[in-house]
C-alpha cells in the first residue's frame, strides 16, 4: 500500500507530513514510557535489552512485508504491520518501527515515494497502530481474561485495521488527489481489496503474537496484566491477591534466545521465503491501474538505487538478488531501529536521572 510520488498533489502530502511528523513527535515521547514499562523488574530484564527488541520488531515486519501473498482477481497484499507493532511493543512505539521501516523502504529500496512518506506513514503507520489497538484494547477489557483473549483480539484488531487505512487513504485522495475519479469508486474498491488483505494481516499478526506469548508472554505489551488474578479466601471472603511478576518458562527466560530467534526467522524470510512471494500488483496498484489514479505518478527519485525493487544492483540471479536485498534490508532495519530505540530509552534515563538531582520547587 506504498503510494508513490503524484498520486497525491503537494498541498495534501505537505499537510499529511506534517501531521506524521506531530505523531512521530508524540510517539517518541510516549515510546519512552514503553520501553521504560519494557525494562521494569519481571518484564524482560534491564534496560539495555528493550531497544533490541523493539529493533527486531522493525525488522520482522520489514521482512513479512516482502510477502506478498494472493487475494483475488489477480491482486495480492502484504502486512502492513501497526496492528503487529502496537500489540507486541506498545501504539507509540509501534508508530515508531512502522515509520523507520517506511522511511528505509522509500530510501533505500524505491518503494514509497519521497514526497509521499508522510502520505505513507500516515495510512501505514499512524492509522493502522491507532485503530488497531484501540479496538484491540476495547476488546481485551470485555473478553476473558486469558491469552487465547488476546491472540482474537489480536486478529480482529487487525483485520479492522487494513481497511481503516484503505479509508484515510481514499480521504486524502479525496482532497489531494491528481486525477479526476470517482471518489466513490475508488472507496469501494480500496475497502473491498483491503477487507480481504486484512484477513492476511489478522493471520499474521495472530500468528505472531501467539507465538511470543507462548515462550514470553511478559514482552508483549498488550497481554500484560491479563493474565486470570489469583484469589484468596480472607474471612470467607475472596480477594485480589497481591500482583507478583508472571511467571516466565524457564527454557525462554532469556530475552536473548527471543532476539536470535526473531532475527533469523526473519533473515530466512526476507532472503529465503519472499523470492515464493506474488508478483501480482497489491491492492493500491491494482486500483490505481483499474481506476486511473496512477496516470500522474512519478519516478522514484532513487529508482537507481542499489537495492531498488528488492533487488541488488548487478546481480543477474533473480533468487540471490532478491535474497541479498532482503538480507540487507533486514540487517539495516535492525540496526536502524536498534538505534532509534536506545537513542530514545537513553533519553528518558538521562530525564530521570535530571528530575533525580533536581531540588524540589526547581523548574527544568
């Protein structure tokens, strides 16, 4: 669902930059919190372990997004990923990894326009990790409290937000749009295509968080304190007991053995696994091409990039070039990500530390 440069004039990419921008400015605040919420005692260990985490959670959705896999009508879709990030790391810190990912694709691989990054993280980024774990939160407060709570959760969260983004799109091709459609056509079958890709992210993401939950429940951030309260009997009557840290299995106690595991999974899919991907059109090129939004779209400004297209530059071999481009998008988006991630927890130690050495009645 990248839109490339001139899908949309310069006015509506402007304003929907900016607002990426204000979002990105407020989840770097709020990502603070999260990872500080991260490392606490009994929630995956210190502080030096949350940015790698949160880094390979860049990573792996970098990796599944090379999946495209087949819908219907010779179109296919691939994970957006806000659904997948918000549950797994926290919303401010999912919109994070969504739009390092975003800004990496559009840099280095050609996918995404320039211009339209702010376009791209608002659809992709902003819209997909708002709805989705408002809806998913809504829904862990009213189901059981229970792990299997949280993986349906998790899929109807995600299925929601697909469409969702579908819609903001279609909203901003209303108001910037640089063809003249119908607005009305062009809805219906953004929001058909994307309900029936959603479906492949509620999979994943599912799959995904079920997965973690199963080896360590603690480092997912939307199935904290869900977990069934144990009650005890004081005067015959029962209470809350008193909330101690959750138990973690003691073959995954390691947050380490969850990294490697995450990185070479999602090494083996982008090297390995995406060259089996469609090579059908996803849902917004298909429409575009069927409805006319893409007779104004413009060359990527790095479309001699290296790696453009997913593939590296020089390399004949069809499965080794797409293989190394894959390889290399996720080493770069792990590092990337790592980076953005401890620069972040960095701040928030050092704001701590300042509040500490502060006196009392003094402004900073």
């Amino acid at each position: 669902m990248h839109a490339p440069d001139g899908f949309i004039d310069v006015p509506a990419s402007a304003a929907a930059g900016v607002l990426a921008a204000g979002a990105i400015a407020v989840s770097l605040r709020g990502a603070r919190r999260e990872l500080d919420d991260i490392a606490r005692p009994g929630a995956g260990g210190g502080a030096e372990r949350t940015a790698p985490l949160a880094g390979l959670v860049a990573a792996f959705i970098f990796a599944v997004q090379m999946l495209n896999f087949p819908v219907a009508a010779g179109t296919s879709g691939h994970l957006l990923g806000g659904a997948l990030a918000a549950i797994l790391v926290g919303p401010y810190t999912g919109v994070l990894c969504v739009s390092v990912v975003l800004l990496l694709q559009s840099v280095l691989f050609a996918d995404g326009g320039l211009t339209a990054l702010g376009v791209n993280i608002t659809t992709m980024a902003i819209t997909t990790t708002v709805v989705a774990y408002a809806l998913f939160r809504g829904l862990v407060k009213v189901l059981p409290r229970s792990r299997r709570s949280v993986t349906a959760a998790s899929f109807v969260a995600a299925l929601v937000s697909v469409p969702a983004s579908a819609v903001v799109f279609t909203l901003l091709y209303a108001v910037g749009g640089t063809t003249d459609v119908s607005i009305g056509k062009v809805a219906t079958a953004m929001v058909g295509v994307h309900v029936l890709i959603g479906l492949g992210e509620a999979a994943i993401t599912a799959l995904t968080v079920g997965a973690v939950i199963a080896v360590r429940p603690d480092l997912v951030h939307g199935a904290r304190g869900l977990g069934q309260k144990l009650k005890l009997r004081v005067n015959g009557e029962l209470v809350d007991a008193p909330e101690t840290a959750e138990p973690v299995p003691a073959a995954a106690r390691s947050p380490r053995k969850v990294w490697i595991a995450g990185l070479v999974t999602s090494l083996l899919l982008a090297g390995f696994v995406s060259f089996y991907a469609s090579a059908n059109p996803d849902g917004l090129e298909k429409v575009a091409a069927d409805h006319g939004i893409d007779k104004q779209a413009e060359e990527h400004a790095v479309a001699d990039s290296p790696l453009a297209d997913y593939g590296v530059k020089d390399v004949d071999d069809a499965r080794l070039s797409g293989g190394l481009a894959g390889v290399i998008g996720v080493g770069v988006t792990v590092v990337a990500g790592t980076g953005v991630f401890w620069a972040v927890r960095r701040r928030r130690t050092a704001d701590e530390r300042a509040e500490d050495t502060t006196p009392a009645g003094t402004s900073v």
